[in-house]
C-alpha cells in the first residue's frame, strides 16, 4: 500500500476540513440571516410609523386653524387716515364700519428744573423731598444732593416700590451765559395719563436743595393727559359718544380691534375704520393646511411604490394600516357637509380645493377668494361646521392615529416590538443550534482525522514489514 497523496500538514485527510465546516455551517445560518432581515424590516417599518407620526403632528395644528369661525377667518382693519390712527384687527372683530375722531392724545406728565451748570455740584448735606403718584406718598432721601443724585434716588425709589416715575440729567448744550443753565433735571410719569400723573414737594435740605425742588416741582413741560375720542358721531364732529383712555393704544371700544391713536389732525376729522374679512390671509391658512395635508399623501404614496424592476420599493408596500388611514382621511376631505346653509358650497371642490387621482389636494386661491365673497358664512360652515365641519372631522380622525394611549400608530409601534422581540429570540435559539451543530461537526472531523492518522500509521507500519 502506498502512502502517496496522504498529506498530514495538519490535515490527515488531505481535506480542508475547516472550509468544509464553515460551508456547513454557513448553509445552517440561512434561516438566521432571514430572520435578522425580518427584524431589519420591522425595525424600519416602525421608524417610517414615526415618520408618519410626524407629518400628523403638522398636519394637526394647520387642521386646527380652521377648526372654528374666529379660527378660520382672518380679519383686516383699515384706517382712512393712519397718520391720526392706525388700527389692527383679530379674528374675533366683526365686519363693518366704525367713526371716529381724536380729540387729544393721550400724554404722560413732565417736569424739568430750568438749567444749571453742572450736575454733580453740591446741593448741601443730607435731604429729602416727597413724590406722590398713584395715590401713594414717597419719600425720597438724597445722602449727598446734586442733579445726579437726585435723579438716582428717584430711579431706585421707582425700582424699589414701583412709583411710574423716573429722572435723568439732559445736557442741553445751552451755552447761554457760559452754560449756566446747560444741565436740566427732568422727571416723567412712566406711563401716560392722568392717573399716572405726579406731585413734588420739599421736605427737608439746603436752601439751594429746596430751590431745585421748588423749581422742578413748579416747571411742568407737559400735563399728564388722558386721550379722547369722540365715537359714533355724526359728520362733523357733533353728537356721538366722548371716552376717555390713560393710553394711546386702545383695544375696548370695539371687539377685537386695537386702536393706536398717533396725532390730533387740524382741522379735526373724521376717520373712519373699516373691518373686513382678510381673505388673502385666509387662504394662506388654507394654503397651510393643503401643503400639510398632501405630505402625508405624499408619504402613503411613497409607501406603495414600486422600482423600475416592478418590486416594493420601501417595506410598508401593501401595508393594510396605511390603507385604511389613507381612505379614512380621503373620505374626509371629500366628503359632503351637508349643513353649511348653502348646496352650492358644501364640498371642498366649490370652494377651490380639488384632489388627483392620488388624493393629492390642489389649492385655487382665486377661486376661493371668489367663494368666501359670495358666501363666506357657508365656505366657513364647510371647514369650521362644529362636529361636520371638515376640520374638525379630519383633527379627530388624526387624533385617533396620534393619540399616546391609544392612537393606531402607538398601537402598530407596539406590535412591532413585540414582532421584534420575538424574532430576536427566534435568531438567538436559532444561534445556539447553529452553535451547538458547528461543535459537532468540529468534533466529527476531529474524530475523522483523529481514525485517518491512526490508519495512517498501521499502513506505514504494514509497508515496513514487507520490504
């Protein structure tokens, strides 16, 4: 018997028994690589779940919007004159149109001393001087008097109990008989109005202390004012209503519209303030709310593509969830609303809002500009109709999907979890088997090699003897 062709570099057999193994083992790991797939794909379903979360989350509050009246219909207020007023308007003003006039403008109170030459000069030793405002008294001290320290005191004394008046020093420049009168102590009322209007009075310190205070107690530059208006009056200015406000911003007269009152004119006129609905605004929520809508379209859209080979192009293709939530919100925007008090204005599609094949929505602002002139009370019903309206039907549709108790896409996270968790525990009884049947090849082909040596070594034996 001859030995040729026996090789035992390792490998009594000749064979390489570890590629052999590794095959093997490979063949019994295929159902473990399906599995990890498996798991992979789940993984991604759940995030694309997320994803679709997200896109409702938006879609939500741009629905929300339109929900109500005050919601869906933005408001515009024009002024005949927005040099005498400028006005604003928010979505609770009613339409029409409003007179009125300003008679006086509403002015917080100044008081100045008439000048001296320099604002730190001494004023003595310690002193004192009250400040009476919003019916309280308060007592202002000064360790060391100067216009500088006085309008410090005054400001801590605003700082500490909140007296609406304040003081600076103005340097005035005044070169007047070498600035004898350049520097000016003012003190102003915080806020406008009478009631926001102050007293001074001397209390205790130097003649040339009280001097500034007597001085700057007497020098009023303007009187605190309240503004007034005449409203509802007739053309020139006769009959109407005089009300009065502490302030120029004016935001009760009527609701929802804010007046900003900016000058008395001369000669006095009327103005008048005109209240309509904004539809350019409007249709820019209902923009909104279709650039919102069509990303989720976009999105079940994706979901159900296939590639250029005709395959799945992403792993929720086909998914049935997708597919009810697609009708389901398809079925809303397309719905009728029967009670908008108009038939001529109860789908979405005569209000400017067309949908593809796709379900993808088409927003003609023109045409809905066009419908909120002929009746806005019914377009508003079609998106903002209580429980019928297309708003509030598609907020409780998504409320449903998104709720974080029991929303459909927290229900379908979970379940992915669980089809995760047990895959994962698929593959790993999966791997022990592979381990375990990896082990017993291994000691086979141990065994194999271990029998060939000892054949091996018999035949060189038997070859020994017959020489």
């Amino acid at each position: 018997m001859s030995s040729a062709g026996i090789s035992f570099g390792g490998l009594a057999s000749g064979l390489d028994t570890r590629a052999i193994i590794s095959a093997l083992v490979s063949i019994e790991r295929r159902p473990i690589s399906a599995l990890e797939t498996k798991k992979s794909s789940l993984g991604k379903q759940k995030s694309l779940y997320g994803d679709l979360r997200s896109l409702l989350d938006k879609l939500e509050p741009a629905a929300k919007a339109l929900k109500t009246t005050n919601d869906f219909l933005k408001m515009k207020a024009v002024s005949s004159d927005e040099n005498v007023v400028t006005v604003e308007a928010s979505n609770t003003a009613e339409p029409g149109t409003y007179s009125l006039r300003v008679v006086e403008l509403a002015q917080a109170q100044v008081n100045a001393t008439t000048g001296s030459a320099s604002p730190t000069e001494s004023l003595g030793g310690p002193a004192s001087f009250f400040i009476n405002s919003g019916g309280n008294q308060n007592l202002i001290t000064v360790a060391n008097p100067t216009l500088n320290s006085i309008a410090d005191a005054i400001n801590q004394a605003d700082d500490d109990n909140d007296t609406g008046v304040r003081a600076e020093v103005v340097d005035t420049g005044n070169p007047a008989n070498g600035g004898a009168n350049r520097y000016q102590l003012v003190v102003r009322s915080t806020t406008p109005g009478v009631e926001n209007g102050f007293t001074i009075v001397n209390d205790d310190g130097s003649a040339a202390f009280q001097a500034v205070v007597t001085q700057l107690a007497g020098n009023r530059l303007s009187d605190a004012q309240d503004a007034e208006l005449l409203i509802n009056g007739t053309p020139g200015g006769g009959g109407g209503i005089t009300v009065y406000r502490p302030t120029n911003q004016v935001s009760d007269l009527w609701p929802g519209i804010t007046l900003d009152l900016k000058s008395v004119p001369s000669p006095n006129k009327d103005i008048t303030i005109t209240v309509s609905t904004d539809a350019e605004a409007t249709s820019k929520k209902v923009q909104e709310f279709v650039d919102a809508y069509n990303k989720v379209v976009d999105f079940f859209t994706e979901q159900n593509a296939l590639n250029a080979e005709g395959k799945a192009k992403g792993p929720l293709f086909g998914d049935s969830t997708l597919r009810s939530m697609r009708s389901s919100l398809r079925g809303i925007v397309g719905a009728s609303v029967g009670d908008t008090g108009n038939s001529a204005y109860q789908l979405l599609t005569q209000a400017g809002i067309t949908s593809d094949t796709a379900g993808k929505l088409t927003f003609n602002s023109t045409k809905f500009a066009e419908s909120l002139a002929d009746d806005e009370e019914a377009v508003t019903r079609l998106f903002a109709g209580g429980t019928n309206g297309i708003a509030n039907k598609l907020i409780g549709q998504i409320d449903s999907y998104t709720d974080s108790v029991e929303g459909l896409i927290k229900t379908r996270s979970e379940a992915f979890d669980r089809q995760v968790k047990d895959t994962q525990t698929r593959i790993d009884q999966a791997e022990r088997r592979v381990t375990l049947y990896q082990q017993q090849l291994e000691t086979r082909y141990a065994n194999l090699e271990s029998l060939l040596t000892r054949l091996q070594g018999q035949g060189t034996s038997l070859n020994s003897l017959n020489r």
